[in-house]
C-alpha cells in the first residue's frame, strides 16, 4: 500500500537564481534540443477510456520512450547543460546559443573534454549519446547490480561504461571525486553546496518536456504527478508548468519508491532540512533510487509541491501492466518501472476503497484533469517482459 503525506508549500518566493523555469526560458532551452540529430516532440497520449474507467475527466500521458531514440527523457537535461559548458568556454552567449554553434566552434579547434558522470541508467545514456554527437570523450559510473543491458546501451555509444561496487549516492561522490583530480568536467544531475550551476543547467533541460505540454494542453491539469529520484525533472516542470499557469489551483504530487523516499523524509521534517536514505534502496525502479536529494530541486519542491507519496514496486508493476494493456482505443504505452510509477499511483489512488480519505484531500473525481509523465520505455526489457507480458512479448521487438 502506497503512503501519503501532506505539506504545505512554503509561501516564500524563490531565490533568484532559481527563478529561471518559465515558459520563455523553456522556449529557448527547446530551440537548443530542436538543432539535435533525431530531435521529435514526443506524444502527449490521451487516455480517454482510462481516465472514464478511473472516474476522471481527462488523464493524460507524456511519452518520454521516443526521445531521440534513447527510450527516456533523461538527454535533455545532460545535453543542454553539456551545450551551456561548451558555450561557456567558448564565449558564446547563452540566450543565442544553438546545438549547431556549439559543435561548429568544437570543428574549428576549440579543444577536446572529457565528461563524466554516474548513473542509474538513462542520464548516463543521454550524457554519453551527446558526448559521441560532439565526438568528445565520456566515462559513466555505474552502481553495483545496474541491469546489463542498461551497461550495454551506454557502451554501445562509445562511452566508458564502468560498473562499480557501490550505491548510486557513493558512485556520484566517486565520479565526482575523479572529475577534480583528473580535470574532467562533472555533468551530475543533482546539485550539493559547491555543486550548483550545472545541476540547475540539467534541470532546466528538462524544460523542453514541459514546453512541449503547454504546446498541446488547452487548459492546465488540475493534478500533476511527477516521479522523482533526487527531484530535478519533478522541481523543473513543476516550476515551469506553475509559471505557466500562475492562477490555476494545479495540485503537484511527488511520487517516490518507498525504499529511495528521500523527498517524503525531507517533506516530513518541521524545518525542511534534507534526508539521506542510508543503505541498499532494493526497488526495481532503479531511476528513482536515489537516497539523496538534489538541494535545488527541494528549494523548488518545498515552494511547489504539497503532497509526497511512496509506493511499493506492486504500484509501479501495474502502472506498466495498465499503460502496456490499454483499454478499448486508448493508445499502447511502453512504460518502464521508474516511468509507470505515477500511473500506477493513480490508478491504486483512483480505485482503492483504503484511499478514499487521500481522494478526498486531493479533491480528485470526476471534474479532474490528470498529467503523469512516463519518463522511460523498458529500459530493462527482461524485467519489463516479467512484469508485463510474463516473459511473453506480443508486439513487435521496438528497435533503439
């Protein structure tokens, strides 16, 4: 059974230098995304039988498993904060700045880097895929036990692929560590006290998502679930869809693995202060495992976010199973196990007689308009085909 927490957003305003996640701010950063080989908007899916059979208006879904043919959303972040380093050195402006400058200037001399970065799995793909566009060296850090085919598609595009023998947390220290002694440049996606600017360039990446909803949503959702590991994608696309949508009385639910509930421990707290999760976080959504936040993210999601939710792996299981077995016309919707999560929330919140009181805090029924974004496809196609099909596939193989 999922847990579910309340608190209420601090009404303080941001700090200024977070205050960098609205639409013509996510204008910019897509221009960027649009100049990328194999840059497509992916689909906003309705779910109109869905949504009937749950009791809701409208439930929508941003289908991250088509971006640039990496099966997650994670690139975007990676690959715009690599573009503003680049720039950087380069002296170009960042409000001109386009993919095609950057790699034109790379062309004429500007010199070689080295990137690096640990990962789950998707933000090491998405560093190492435009690392290989702008033909630079990249290492990727692993934790113990990640899924050989997510070590498979990293190395597969010329990246230093290295499984380590550590958690997530450690692996990020250690890469971190490796950057200042061998003067490589860190493209981590979670910022700490010294750690800042290219954490919140990462995060604003992940604009072009929100961008692109505000491009085919006629009115605003009335709740937002966002899936969050150390809360970077959840902080930008609830700051960008609030800037959007100043007036509207959008509720933002925060949905975590009960074993990675980082942000639920830290919303817990009376003042606010950070939660590490200590230890071996045993979810199979292994993009969320995450057992410290992003110190960004949470100076967003405090002003932002009111509610935080942890579930157990069973939720996120039939969040794959319900967008993989679509209802009457609905679309099919590959979903993995840290991109099903918010479905299979809403779906467990919508029909579970135990979370009548949840519904009602909420305010959701059948006047409510639904977003969830699937952040990944089956980026760990045996568990995916487990949890899903039962070892059985009945589609078409989906090529990368």
């Amino acid at each position: 059974m999922s847990t579910f927490f309340h608190r209420p957003c601090d009404t303080a305003p941001l700090p200024g230098e977070l205050d960098v996640f609205h639409p013509a701010a996510a204008e910019q950063v897509r221009r960027y995304h649009r100049g990328m080989a194999g840059y497509t908007e992916t689909p906003l899916r309705d779910l109109h039988s869905l949504a009937g059979d749950l009791g809701l208006r409208r439930f929508q879904v941003k289908d991250e498993s088509l971006r640039f043919g990496l099966n997650a959303f994670k690139v975007l972040g990676g690959s715009y904060a690599m573009g503003r380093i680049l720039a950087e050195r380069m002296g170009l402006a960042p409000e001109e700045m386009t993919f095609e400058q950057v790699t034109e200037q790379l062309k004429t001399g500007s010199g070689s880097y080295t990137f690096i970065t640990a990962t789950d799995g998707n933000h090491g793909r998405g560093v190492a895929y435009t690392a290989a566009q702008l033909h630079q060296r990249c290492i990727v850090l692993l934790p113990a036990h990640t899924a050989e085919e997510r070590v498979r598609n990293i190395a597969a595009l010329g990246a230093e692929a290295v499984v380590t023998d550590l958690l997530y947390d450690d692996a990020v220290r250690l890469a971190a560590k490796m950057a200042r002694e061998k003067g490589y440049i860190l493209v981590q996606d979670t910022a700490w006290p010294g750690y800042e600017q290219i954490p919140l360039w990462i995060m604003q990446g992940y604009m072009t998502m929100a961008d692109e909803c505000l491009q085919r949503m006629q009115t605003p959702p009335t709740h937002l679930f966002l899936q969050a590991g150390v809360g970077s994608m959840a902080a930008a696309v609830a700051a960008c869809l609030s800037a959007a949508y100043p007036q509207s009385p959008m509720k933002v639910i925060i949905v975590e693995p009960d074993q990675a509930d980082c942000l639920a421990r830290t919303a817990r707290t009376p003042d606010g202060q950070l939660c590490r999760v200590p230890g071996d976080m045993n979810s199979m959504m292994a993009g969320l495992c995450c057992g410290e936040a992003c110190t960004l993210a949470w100076e967003i999601l405090r002003r932002k976010a009111a509610y935080y939710v942890t579930i157990p792996d069973a939720v996120a299981a039939l969040g794959m199973r319900v967008l993989g077995n679509p209802l009457s016309d609905d679309p099919r919707i590959i979903s993995g196990e840290s991109g099903a999560s918010t479905t299979g929330f809403v779906v467990e919140l919508m029909r579970s007689p135990e979370l009548a009181d949840v519904r009602a805090e909420l305010e959701i029924g059948r006047d409510s308009s639904v977003l969830c974004i699937s952040t990944e496809g089956d980026t760990d196609r045996e568990n995916y085909r487990a949890v899903v099909w039962n070892g059985r596939c009945p589609y078409p193989e989906k090529k990368d």
